[in-house]
C-alpha cells in the first residue's frame, strides 16, 4: 500500500487542500475490502483499485511520464478508465479524457493542443502518434501488470490535474481543465463552489470514491 502524507495548507474560510488520490489511498488502507467500482461483468474493492493503480502509474513513470506531464486516456468509460486516471494522478502526471466517441478530427485537434507524452488506449488512436506522443496498451479488466509503486511526487493545488472536453450552450464544446484543488473541491461540490462546466462526470466519479462509497458505471 502506497501511503502518502496530506499535501496543501488551509484557506482562510476554506477546507484544507487535499488531493484526489491521497484521499482515496487513505480509504483503501482502512477499508481494502470494500467496493469502489462496478462497471459491465467487472468489479474492483478498494484495495484491488489502489494496487493495480499503483501498478499502472509506475507502468508509466518508467515508460517517460514526468511529473507535470499530460497523459491522454483514450478509453470508454470502464474500470479500466477509473484505474488509469487514479493511476496518472499516483504518477505526478495529469489525465486528459479522449473520448473514444469524439469525431476523429476532434481528437486530433486535443492531441495536437496538449501534446501528452503518453496516449493510453485499447484500440487504434492514430492522432495519439503525432509530436512523439508514446501510445500504450491499456488492459481491461485486469491491468496485467506485476505489484510495483510508483515514485512518490509532491502535490500543489495551483497545479494541473486533469482536462476532459466539455459541452457548453454557449459556446459548443470546449474543454474543462482542472488543477488539483479544482479537483479536491469537485468531490465537496454540495458544500463548495458549483461545479466547473461539463465536470459533472468527474463530480459523480471521485465524489464517492473519495466518501468511501460505491460507483456503479453506466454501460
């Protein structure tokens, strides 16, 4: 079990800042055996989520993710795409959400805008081979990957979390990005700020799993 010490220091008024994934690894080490993920005929505890995360994420430190770094998921929603944002997050990196649904060009088009070093996928994504971008393989209901833990990296709110495209009335689709205390308020969205635009996904992903509780994945 990767532990990991609380991060961030207190806004007046505000609640400390506390990162996503020490959250969750603070609630794997308490309660392993409890269900975090239903998705299709696959099921993860919190305990199996946080080691085969932990697996991934120093998967890809060693594959060139620096901290800092984007790292593309081209991945339907799955457990597999739980574990691989949970994973991006433990390797200091920040996720940004492709889609497979997206039209082609406009996948393209957000590879080009981020450029991440790596590209995580299960199957073909030729936008993801552009600037030197490294496409990998994401397993499905298993990560496949022997027990390891990643590098530990320190974590500071004013810092880039993750990006997904988002829908807006206004402006038609445009993308959301969220630094670390972006996310951390997400998951307290009742008792904090509204919530960014076209986060709402995140919301209902990371609220529960850093509650303690179950999520259950539309198919």
């Amino acid at each position: 079990m990767n532990t990991r010490a609380q991060h961030g220091a207190s806004r007046a008024g505000t609640a400390p800042f506390d990162a996503v994934h020490h959250r969750f690894e603070r609630l794997a080490l308490t309660y392993p055996g409890a269900v975090a993920v239903r998705g299709g005929a696959g099921m993860l505890t919190y305990g199996e989520l946080d080691c085969q995360a932990d697996a991934l994420a120093a998967h890809l430190q060693r594959r060139g993710l620096l901290p800092g770094q984007f790292c593309a998921l081209h991945l339907p929603t799955s457990c597999a795409l739980v574990r691989a944002m949970l994973a991006v997050l433990k390797a200091g990196g920040a996720f940004v959400l492709l889609d497979p649904a997206l039209p082609p060009a406009r996948i393209a088009a957000l590879t080009h805008f981020f450029d991440p070093a790596l590209l995580l996928t299960q199957g073909h994504c030729p936008a993801g081979t552009r600037h030197g971008t490294l496409v990998l393989q994401c397993a499905g209901d298993d990560a496949g990957l022997p027990c390891a833990w990643p590098d530990e990296h320190p974590v500071r709110a004013h810092e880039m979390a993750c990006a997904l495209p988002s829908r807006q009335p206004e402006l038609g689709v445009g993308v959301a990005m969220l630094t670390h205390a972006d996310l951390h308020a997400l998951c307290d969205t009742p008792a904090g700020p509204p919530a960014p635009p076209g986060t709402a996904a995140l919301a209902v992903l990371w609220g529960p799993l850093t509650h303690g509780a179950p999520v259950t994945l539309a198919s």
